[in-house]
C-alpha cells in the first residue's frame, strides 16, 4: 500500500503496453500451471458484502465517502454509487468452524459501519435492490467521485452509442431509457469465493454453473425495481441491461453480453476462459504496470498478473474465474455474483456454506457435465430461477424436476457431505443447511417482499408502500431472525407527515387521450370511467394540453361528428415535477383555481395530481 502507483491516463501508449501485458499475463499463468507453482493443497473461503445506505426516512442516504472515512478500515471499500458501501471479508481455510469465524468477522464489521453510519444520520441495509430507489438516485451525480467509476461510465456509453435501455417483464413491467450505467449500482450482493486447485478447476467451474439455477432460486431477495414488481432476483437482468454494449442494428449478429452466464461448458484450463473473454469483449480500463509478469516469473518471484486481473474484473460472469496470490503463493478460485445482499446475516452465511458445500461435495458422477447435461439446459435453469425462484421449474440431467425437489433430494445431501469431507463442525452443517431446507418450504426473501408489497398496495399509495415495506425489512434484519420465520407486516398506516413530494402521492396509472382523437370519443370515455380530467399528447408522447369536464360546453357548439380533442383542450397547460413540494402544488391549484395539476419529466407526463390526492 506505501508504494506510490501512478494515476492512469488511460491515453493510447499505456494502452498498447498494457496489451503486452495481458498477452504476457495468460502465458505466465500457464506456465505457473504446468510448472505446479499454483497453490493446490489448500482450500479457501471468502466473501464480499455490498451494503446499502439509509436515511430516516428509509430512501438512500448517498454519504458514503463521509462513513468510510470515519470508518477508517481496509476491509471497506466505494461503490459505484454514493449510497453503497463494500466490505471484503478475510480468506479463511474451509475447517471446523470457518462459517462462524467469517459469521463473527461480517457481524464485526457491519456493527463498525453502523456506527459511523450513525454520525451522519444513516442506516445500513442488506437487501438485493433497495425498494426505495427511485430514478433521482440514478443520475451522475450520486456516481462515487472516482476517476474508474467516470472511466467505465465514459467508455461504456460510448460503446453503446445511445442511452442504455432496461426493459424487464414480470408481474409488472419496467421500460426505461437510461443515460448512465448507473442502473447497475441498484445491485447489492453478497459474492462468495472458493478456492480450487488448478487440476480440478474445469470440472469445478463446469459444475458451479449446472448447479446455479436451483441455488439461485433458493437465494432470491430482489423482487421489486422503481416500484415494480418484476422478476423474482431482478438483480440479474438489471445487471446484465445495465452494462450491455451491444448496438442494436437491423443485421442479425451474434454477439455475447458483457454480463452474462457463459455460451458453452469449459474444456482444458482456466487460462481458456480468460482466452475467450479477451478474444470476445474489448478493453475497458488500463493502467499503467511496472514489471513483466514473465520476467518475474524468470526471476522466481510470484507475479500479480495485473493486467489480467483488470481486465477480468471488467468482464462480469456470474461464476467468475479469478486468480490472485495470498501469503506470496498464486491461487484460483471461482467467485460466486448472483447471490444477492440480505434479507439477514444468518440467510447470507446459510446461502454461503449450501454453495460451498456443493462445491467441495461434488460427486464423481458429475465430473463429466458436457456427457450429462446440455449447456443451454444449465442457462436456462438459471433464467428460470431468476424469474420465478422457488417456483421454477427445472431440467436436471434430463429430467423435468422442481426447485424443492432436486434442493431437498439431490442437492441437501450432497451439500453436507462436501461440508462434511473438510471437517466442518456439524453444528454449523445442521443449522446452516437447516436454514436451506425450511426456506424451500417456508418462502425466500423475494417471496415475503412480494406478499406483504401486494398487501400494502391494497392499503395505500405506491411510494408509501415501498417506504413501510424497508421500514420493515430493516427491522426484521436487525431481530436477525432467518427471513422463513419473518411474520406478515401488520397494522401498518399512512401518515401525513411522511409526503413531502408531488411524486408521493400523483396517480401514475394514466388514461391519455391524442390531440387528433375525436372528442366525442374522448368525453364517452371520461363519461365511463368517472375521469374529470384527461392529459392529451402528441404522436411523439409530449404533453401538449388538457381536457376536463367544462370542455363539455365548448364541445356543444360545434359538430359532434368531426369535433377533436385539439379543438376543446386548453392548450396552456400549468404542470409540475416529481420533485416539487407538495404545498407548492397545492397553492398553485388554489391560485388558478384547477382541479389537477400534471406532473412532468421535461415534455413527457409522468403522473397527475388532483384534489383528490391531496
């Protein structure tokens, strides 16, 4: 950490040599290989914990900078966005009680944050997405001030050549243009890290991804996005939309996501992943590198394959190879990225030992999953758990099987003779895979947001309930109770003095009528639906006037038959934003004395207002 590194200027001539570098890194990596220098009679574990920040109000308090500061601790670390912190647990060998030791170190370190936290009126929340972000904090100015974090953003979007879209389809359906790759920083995970021994490394990595899909299903904690209900862990196709660079043209083309779950099993090594990736995405950041790892090599020292490594972190895998060296000795592992934050620290660690305990009980059956499985089969499963958790339904080595059964007897068992096989105490198997069991009958933590968010839906408004149900989680995660003995909420009301803005309270389910719609239709369907006032667009979804019931008058003097919207509209339309007070709203009503009052993002309507809301 003393040694000064220089900025990068991520100018033309550092990229050419960094080039160099990578070439250079993959064949150091498989020289160490062939010449048994990687590390390969140890097993570790390790974990990193995403964290979101709160205010007292439950919404995102973006103060990150200020807490790790106070914080004053290397295993914290920024985010992309000012209302995420990360915390990097230390490696532990997989022995005895490694899962209460590295419960104990995450328990420590969560209470270290929470009290600076404290000083600056935040709190800290585990949860897949955090039900109160809104569009607001996705702009660039919640962006971590790092010149990384503005390198990637830059680069991407230039790749992109237009605005990134999401479009995400569940029960509710999201549809969004989107200047940044921001979107990503709605993510929070808990990433797991397995180390595995070079001659083991493809059938691991190959099993890791077929086990994926039920794993995933059982972990689910990320149903709702910008108040939607989507899918069952949004996280994935958020992540993979939120960084996407492929341009969309009118040829068909083949090309492979940066995010994504992979194309085909593994054959021969490690270093043939790393091949693909490179062959496949291009170089998003450089730096500048001092030593050649080949010629440390050569000289007997152990290289850090930097520019390896940096190029590996920007190509996102769901089971993502690493390498790294610990203690001065090189080492692989795969890291585990689709378990999400929450919804409790005793769920985390319960997800983390199912994992690992089907990593290290993999039986030799499945050495060989090309022979037994189909690859798209594998990715499909995983899609499956993504969008309906525990009730996907799954293709497992050719047979048609639900999630509670292959967990309950194909993949329980296995878990605990893995755990078994390093000597872990059966106390923590029996109450870590115990959590595992009754979360495949009792409900995951996507299941229990879903329930209680459509309950608080039929009690009052959108933003409100999206506040009380982090309100709940937050208090549910502090009792520290696994998320399948979590009680319904109950009694839960709408107070005044929680609405201050006009996007708390507007209708967003809007009936709009076109300026060249007849308007005798027009007044039919205000008639039908008890409507008093109506917004009127143009083709391109521009705002551009208001139609309400005392147009009736003016519509009785001309011919009904050819009469349209346009003709009877007030064109001058007084509207406001999501973000203006709602006693501003109020008192510009009463001044011109309006029934309603549109709510605008630029030119497009958003929502509408009346005295009905108010």
């Amino acid at each position: 950490m003393g040694e000064h590194i220089k900025e990068s200027s991520f100018g033309e001539e550092e990229r050419k040599v960094f080039v160099q570098h990578l070439i250079d890194d993959i064949q150091a990596l498989e020289n160490m290989i062939k010449g048994g220098l990687v590390e390969d009679d140890i097993v570790r574990i390790g974990a990193e914990q995403e964290m979101c920040l709160i205010k007292d109000d439950y919404r995102p308090s973006p103060n990150s900078l200020d807490i790790l500061k106070d914080v004053d601790d290397s295993h914290f670390t920024t985010e992309f966005a000012t209302y995420n912190i990360e915390a990097n647990l230390d490696p532990y060998t997989l022995e005895k009680d490694c899962f209460t030791t590295m419960e104990q170190q995450l328990r420590g370190l969560l209470d270290k944050v929470k009290k600076s936290a404290d000083k600056y009126n935040s709190k800290v929340i585990l949860t897949g997405i955090l039900p109160t972000i809104s569009k607001d904090e996705l702009g660039m100015d919640f962006m971590t001030p790092i010149p990384r974090y503005y390198r990637i953003n830059e680069v991407l979007t230039a790749w992109r050549g237009d605005d990134f879209t999401v479009r995400i389809k569940g029960a509710d359906e999201l549809s969004l243009h989107h200047d940044s790759v921001l979107f990503e920083a709605c993510n929070t995970s808990f990433q797991l890290h397995l180390q595995i021994p070079p001659k083991d490394f493809i059938k691991s990595y190959n099993w890791a991804q077929a086990i994926s899909g039920p794993v995933l299903g059982v972990c689910c904690n990320s149903p709702l996005l910008l108040g939607k209900e989507l899918w069952r862990e949004t996280r994935i196709a958020l992540f993979q939309q939120s960084l996407d660079t492929r341009i969309w043209t009118k040829a068909l083309r083949e090309e492979v996501a940066r995010v994504g779950f992979g194309e085909r099993w593994q054959k021969d090594s490690v270093a043939e992943i790393f091949k693909q990736d490179i062959s496949t995405h291009r170089i998003l950041l450089t730096k500048p590198i001092q030593n050649s790892s080949l010629e440390l090599l050569e000289a007997g020292k152990t290289p850090k394959l930097e520019a390896l490594s940096l190029f590996n972190s920007t190509v996102y895998r769901w089971n993502r190879p690493c390498y790294g060296v610990g203690n001065g000795k090189p080492h692989l592992r795969i890291e585990n990225r689709y378990i999400p934050a929450g919804p409790t620290i005793i769920d985390e660690m319960a997800n983390f030992a199912f994992w690992v305990g089907l990593m290290a009980g993999r039986p030799k059956e499945y050495d060989d999953m090309p022979a037994l499985m189909d690859f798209r089969s594998a990715k499909l499963n995983f899609l499956r758990a993504a969008t309906s958790g525990r009730h996907a339904m799954f293709s497992w080595m050719g047979k048609a099987m639900t999630m509670k059964k292959i967990i309950r007897q194909e993949l329980l068992p296995i878990a605990h003779n893995g755990l078994k096989k390093f000597n872990i105490d059966e106390e923590d198997i029996n109450r870590l895979l115990g959590v595992i069991e009754k979360r495949t009958n009792g409900g995951t933590g996507a299941d229990w947001q879903i329930k209680n968010f459509r309950e608080l839906r039929k009690q009052m408004k959108l933003d409100s309930a999206i506040v009380q149900l982090t309100k709940a989680l937050y208090k549910n995660q502090q009792e520290d109770i696994p998320v399948h003995k979590w009680k319904p909420i109950e009694g839960m009301v709408e107070t005044k003095d929680s609405f201050r803005w006009v996007s708390q309270i507007m209708s967003t389910k809007l009936m709009k009528l076109y300026e060249d719609d007849y308007a005798n239709l027009a007044l039919a369907i205000m008639q039908w639906n008890n409507i008093h006032h109506l917004p009127v667009e143009n083709g391109k979804g521009e705002l551009v006037g208001l139609l309400t019931w005392s147009h009736i008058e003016k519509f009785e003097k001309l011919d009904k038959n050819e009469a349209r919207v346009s003709d009877i509209m007030v064109k001058k339309v007084i509207s406001v934003e999501p973000k203006t007070e709602i006693k501003t709203a109020e008192s510009i009503m009463e001044k011109y004395h309006i029934g309603c009052l549109p709510v605008c993002v630029g030119t497009h309507i958003v929502g509408i207002i009346s005295k009905v809301d108010l």
